[in-house]
C-alpha cells in the first residue's frame, strides 16, 4: 500500500524526489555530524550505515563518501519527498 502511495507521487510530481546521496556535501556532513554527536535521523539505516561507519575508523567526509558509493550500486536508493 505504501509502494503505490509513494508510485504515485513519483507520477505526479517527479521533481519533487531527490537522491540523499545527491544532497550538497555541506548538508550530508551536517546529518553526519549531528549522529556522531547522538541525534539520530528519521532513518534507521542512515544511522546504522554512519554508526558503523564510525566505528571502523571513518572520518565524517570517509563516511560521506562511503555512504555515496553504496547509494550509487543499491538497487533501492534512499530518496527524499519534497
């Protein structure tokens, strides 16, 4: 039910969408930070994905680029409705 809401709206307004992994670096470093320091997004697997990232020995702009090449190869891309 929620796959045809969201197909909808991908009709009707397309230009609306935007990749996260498209988001200025500026924007990506600031959600990146802000989880380091505690405060999580609306999206579970953005906070794991920076977590473990962190975890390993990743600098914010490694997690950042890190996070960019794995949207490119997923077959499910994290998009914002706007």
């Amino acid at each position: 039910m929620l796959q045809d809401r969201l197909g909808k709206l991908s009709q009707v307004n397309p230009q609306k969408q935007r990749l996260v992994a498209d988001l200025p670096p500026a924007v990506q470093l600031n959600a990146i930070s802000q989880i380091l320091a505690g405060q999580n997004t609306t999206n579970p697997q953005i906070n794991t994905f920076v977590k473990q990232s962190a975890a390993q020995g990743m600098t914010p702009e490694q997690i950042r680029l890190a996070f960019i090449e794995e949207q490119r190869k997923s077959s499910n891309p994290l998009i914002i409705l706007g």
